[in-house]
C-alpha cells in the first residue's frame, strides 16, 4: 500500500477477501472454536499464532491495531482499554520493582500520578525532569538502574513540544529506549519514529476516535530498540520467559517482541483489553483523521490570533502561533500542523475565567478534549480544584487558565461565541 497516511487511515487494517463483508467486522466473542486439543495447546505455547480467549487478542482489536501501527510507521501495535493502560503497560513491560526511570514534567496529570504515586508504591522509582532540561543536566539524572524516559509530544495542558532528538540521543546514549505519547498531534501531524523515538503510546479516545465514544489506548513499537545488545538491562526480554516454557521474546518474535511480551505476559495478568464494539468506533474515527486534524489546526490557529489580537485576554498558548515559545520545535517535528488544543488566560483572573466560561452558548465545558465539537476546561476550578493559587503555579497551571479544544465547526462560530462571552 502506498505510504500514505490518509489511504492507510481510509484502507489499513482490514484486509477482507473473497466474500468477506467490506467493513470491519465486530467479533463480539470472547471465545475461539479448535477442532483439537493439540491446536489450542500451541496457541498456549505461543508457537502458533491466533485467537483463544479475547483477553489476549481479538480478530477486531487486532485490525485496528494494524492501522495505528501502519500510520505511525511501527512494527507492532496493541490496543488497551485506555490511554492510561497503554502508558502503564508501555513502561512496566520493561521496569520492575527497584528499577527508574526519567519522565517529562509537564505530562498529562493523570500519568503524573500513574508514574509518581501508583508505581512508586509498586517500587518503581520515577525523576522527572523539565521538558527544557540541558543535556547535560539530563545526563546527571540517569542511574544504573534508568530503564527508559518517557514524554509527550505535545504536553496536556501546558502545551510544551517534546524535544524528541535531545532526549533519544540521551536515552540511547545509556542504552534504554525512549517512549512518546503522542495523543495531541496523532501520527498525522508527527511520527515520533522519524526522529529517534522507540515507542509511542496513544490516548485514542481523543483525536484517533474524535467523537467522544469509546476510551481507548494504543502501544506501538518501532521495532528499532536493539533489546540484546542490552541484555543486562532487559531480562524480560532477553531472558527465557518461564510461564511460557522458556521463550526468549527478542530472539523468538524479533521486532515484534516487545509488544508479543506485552500482550502474553502484561494483557493477559492485567487484563486492559478493549471491547470489540470499541475498538469498531474507534476504527470508525481513524477513517477520517487525515481530514479533520487540518481542519482541527486551522481552527486553532485562527481562535489564538483572534485571542492574541483581543484587549481582554491576558496571554494565549499555541505551538503553532508564531511568537509562541515552542513554536521553532513545532515547527521543526511538526510542519503541517500541532493540534487544535490551545490555552488562555482572561484579565480579571480565575474569577473572570469562570464567569467567561458561563457565558458561552456552544462551546461546552466538559472533561474531555480533542473531539470534534469544542470545549473547555479550568482546569483550577475543575480538574485541580483542591489546589491553592500556590500549589498550581507549581504544577504549571496558572489560576486564570482556560483549556480551549477548537472543534471542526466553523472557524467564524466559534470566534463569535468567544466574543459574546467575553464582552457579557
């Protein structure tokens, strides 16, 4: 197929031939049929592959993993039932207890405290660091035990743009790989593989599925990381695997072995799998994520130069505004667009923010971002409201900001619902 992108989003994944229906089908069955004892005993083994029991993998989950992996430029991919699951799963196919890692600061709040709260008590230990960080300060936060960094492309909400060549070359320099979450611009607008990135992870329920349906999570492995020349390192994936007779999964799968580990060891103890039914919707969103992540970007441009040009706001955030401080890295991972999420503040400060916020008529406030329809969030009087004005600086939330997610409406709509609101 050719290696484009909106081709692959139309046509990827599903291959149907004689006879089969033309739209991916959902394989609503957790179970699998064998004629013999002995076919489903290697699929068991792992020396065949195919479908047992949904937990592992589905006929459904599997096409639309396909897709996201074409898209991205992988060599395998898995779904999870979020993108909270895909971040954990991506990292503790690797880490264990007593092992590090180096994480962004600026990460969505909810892998902070993944990363920060819920592996710390499972004994593994997390720096993170600030995504501006000096190469040689970042050199300093390694240890022996450092098994991988991990970052977002473009950080929910403050909108920072990873520098993905400084942190791999950082990462490859002491031999782990570099994870990316690359929620906010989807492999339309970046592939994080391009620039020395090993693994990418995905929210889907945001831009992928882009109507708010169904939550979801993806994992896809370039295939590029060189597992056994740091063996050491990795006995997971180096190292005989005893619950499965002593399979090594870097020398038996090849490139395939991260995400084959994953899914027979992670998936099948945890157990984070997505329904078909919404693995079928997000397939549904994916088939028109070439069209609206322009559209997304060029609304988003419009909406910040208005609020740039507006006497009532106080400061607007977008990699894509020239002026904005990320905007010469956005440019350079991201040429044709970033995302449609942008931040603001309102003079007259969280007060103003709220009552702004009331005032609009469509754009909804809600907890989600990146669909097609616009919304907001503040995120101090919503998400992180039992903060003091303090404690959010610290995090990097300013009282007074306002998470905008411009939708696919009408560029001229939406400016129009700003202005009532901010002049009532």
């Amino acid at each position: 197929m050719e290696n484009n992108k909106g081709t692959i989003c139309v046509q990827g994944g599903w291959k149907p031939t004689k006879g089969e229906p033309r739209v991916l089908p959902i394989y609503q069955s957790t179970t699998f049929k064998y004629d013999t004892s002995e076919q489903m005993g290697r699929l068991f083994d792992l020396e065949d592959s195919g479908y047992f029991y949904t937990r592992l993998q589905n006929p459904t989950n599997d096409a639309v993993a396909s897709k996201i992996c074409e898209l991205e430029g992988g060599a395998a991919a898995m779904l999870t039932s979020s993108g909270q699951a895909a971040n954990f799963y991506a990292v503790f196919n690797i880490c264990e207890a007593g092992d590090h890692f180096i994480c962004s600061s600026n990460v969505y709040g909810g892998t902070f405290n993944l990363f920060g709260v819920t592996m710390k008590k499972m004994g593994i230990d997390v720096t993170f660091v600030d995504p501006d960080i000096s190469p040689e300060d970042l050199e300093k936060e390694f240890r022996p035990n450092t098994k991988c960094v991990f970052g977002e492309s473009i950080s929910n909400p403050s909108l920072v743009v990873f520098d993905f060549e400084k942190f791999s070359k950082a990462a490859h320099a002491h031999g782990v790989p570099l994870i990316v979450d690359n929620t906010f611009p989807t492999p339309i607008n970046c592939r994080p593989f391009e620039y020395g990135v090993d693994i990418v992870t995905h929210s889907t329920t945001k831009y992928m599925d882009g109507h708010a349906m169904a939550v979801g999570g993806a994992i896809v492995d370039s295939g590029n990381f060189d597992w056994k020349a740091h063996a050491d390192k990795f006995p997971g994936m180096t190292e005989p695997d005893d619950s499965y007779h002593g399979i090594v999964y870097a020398e038996k799968f090849g490139k395939a072995g991260y995400i084959t580990k994953a899914t027979a060891q992670v998936m099948r103890d945890l157990g984070s799998i997505p329904a078909p039914m919404n693995s079928f919707l997000l397939n549904v969103g994916l088939e028109t994520l070439h069209l609206r992540m322009p559209k997304h970007c060029e609304n988003a441009l419009k909406v910040a130069k208005w609020l740039k040009n507006n006497d009532k706001v106080a400061w607007v955030n977008y990699p894509g505004l020239e002026g904005d401080k990320y905007y010469d890295l956005a440019q350079k991972y991201m040429p044709n667009g970033t995302c449609g999420v942008l931040t603001f503040g309102i003079k007259g400060g969280r007060e103003a923010s709220i009552k702004f916020m009331d005032n609009l008529k469509f754009v909804a406030i809600v907890t989600h971002v990146a669909d097609a329809r616009s919304c907001v969030l503040h995120p101090a009087s919503h998400t992180h409201r039992q903060m003091t004005d303090e404690q959010l600086i610290e995090a990097g939330v300013q009282p007074d900001l306002i998470r905008f997610s411009v939708g696919i409406e009408d560029a001229e709509d939406i400016i129009a619902d700003l202005e009532q609101a901010l002049n009532a």
